[in-house]
C-alpha cells in the first residue's frame, strides 16, 4: 500500500467519538480563523483556538491545504443540509431568507481561504459539483411551502444562486456584512414578491 493509499484508507474509518469531536471543532474553527484572517492563518493559532494540539491538527490534516479542503466541503455540505432543516422548521419566506445569510456566511469563509483554495480545487467539475448543490438547496427552499412554492413561478435557483455570489462578493470587498443583509432583503422582494 502507498503512502497516498494508506491516508485515503485511514480517512474512510469511522473515527472514534471524541476524535470526531476534535475534527468538527477543528473544522469549525478553521472556517471562522480562515474567514476572519485569511488563508494565511497559522495552523497553530486554528489548534489552539480549538482547543487541541496541533499534532492533533496535523495527524488528520498533514497540510493546511487538505485543512483547507475538508472546510470547504464540510460547509458546502452544512449549507446544503441546512436547507431541508429550515424549511422544516420556519415559514417559507423566514427559511429562504435564513438559508441566505449563511450563504453570505460561507462566502466570507470562501474568500478568505481563496488563495488556497485555487490550488486545491483545481478541477471544474468540482466547482460545478458545489454549485449544482447548492442550487439543488436554493430550489428545495423555493418550493418548499404549504401549498406549494414560497416564491414567483419565474423564480429559477441558478439565477437566486448568482445574485448571491454577486452580493457577497460586494459585502466581502466593501467588508460590509450589513449591506449582505439589506441586498437579500431586496433580493427576497423580488424572488418571493413581499
């Protein structure tokens, strides 16, 4: 077995209850540390912020670029999976808007590990994987409801999709995440029409 082979082995076992602990709480940190101070955040500062030792950091991430990756999809995969959630368990308008302002949320984490993340997600079919997820979320939400969509028949969950990004981008590059929140609030007015 080659070393490449030996680290994909050992990341498909289950990990033991307390050290799937220390990696969410890793993981969770590193998002706030990477949107707050960029991809050139020491790994010692994410290990001690979290409350573990940074040989615990390197054992289940030996670079800060595969810390970098398993951020970046663990927060795909929550955003994603927050959206049946919400739409479970708020009015269809107060999910939609919810489900948003995470959006703007991962975004900042995004942006701050940018750089990092050119060099590791490389392949377009994975950028196209995530947007495709989180498209399919949008959708779920838009047509979640009783009796049926919450928003404009001609609502479509690529274009609510971009018009994120297009905020975010603005709120990241004014660092201004109260204007996030007044852009979604236009945005909602016209998606759902309140």
């Amino acid at each position: 077995m080659t070393g490449t082979e030996g680290n994909a082995a050992r990341q498909r076992r289950p990990l033991r209850a307390d050290a799937q602990r220390n990696e969410d709480r890793l993981l969770e940190t590193a998002a706030a540390v990477f949107a707050r101070e960029g991809a050139g955040a020491s790994v010692k500062d994410i290990a001690r912020e979290a409350g573990v030792g940074v040989g615990t950091l390197y054992r289940r991430f030996p670079s800060k670029e595969l810390l970098v990756e398993a951020v970046y999809r663990q927060e795909v995969r929550r955003l994603c999976e927050a959206a049946p959630h919400l739409a479970a368990t708020l009015p269809p308008v107060e999910a939609l808007r919810t489900w948003m302002e995470r959006f703007i949320d991962f975004m900042a984490a995004k942006s701050g590990m940018a750089d990092a993340l050119r060099v590791v997600l490389t392949d377009d079919s994975e950028r196209l994987q995530t947007r495709a997820l989180l498209a399919g979320a949008i959708d779920h939400l838009l047509s979640s409801g009783e009796g049926g969509s919450a928003a404009r028949p001609e609502a479509d969950a690529q274009d609510v999709l971009m018009a994120l990004g297009g905020i975010s981008l603005m709120a990241v590059g004014e660092d201004r995440r109260d204007l996030a929140t007044r852009l979604i609030d236009l945005l909602l007015r016209g998606v759902v029409g309140s």
